[in-house]
C-alpha cells in the first residue's frame, strides 16, 4: 500500500502536461482547446480524490 503514497502526485503531472497542452493549442485557432483543459480538470479532481481516499485508509489502519 506504499505505492498509494505516490500515485497521487501522477494525476498532478498528467494535469500540468494537459493545461499546457490546453494553452498551447489556445494560441493555435484551428485546434481545440477544451478537452485538454477538461481532462486537466479531470485529474487535478482525481487528484484530491486519491488524496482523501488514502488519508482515510491510513487513518482507518491507524485505529485497528
């Protein structure tokens, strides 16, 4: 379960990469934009998810 730890801070680097990915195409007028910016979004939530649901694994192991 120590690998819980770290896997979070992946849905933060895959939601830098897509909010540059979303600017750079908002300077170029013939692609879109917002998926980028939705799967961005998309992760930075999967991101506090993650981070709650590892916070409340580790606070449940630490009543047992």
């Amino acid at each position: 379960m120590k690998y819980l730890q770290f896997t979070q801070y992946i849905y933060l680097i895959f939601a830098t990469f897509f909010i540059y990915d979303g600017i750079a195409k908002m300077n170029n007028a013939e692609e879109s934009y917002l998926l980028s910016f939705g799967i961005g979004a998309v992760c930075i939530f999967m991101f506090f998810f993650r981070r709650s649901f590892f916070n409340k694994a580790k606070n449940r192991n630490n009543n047992v």
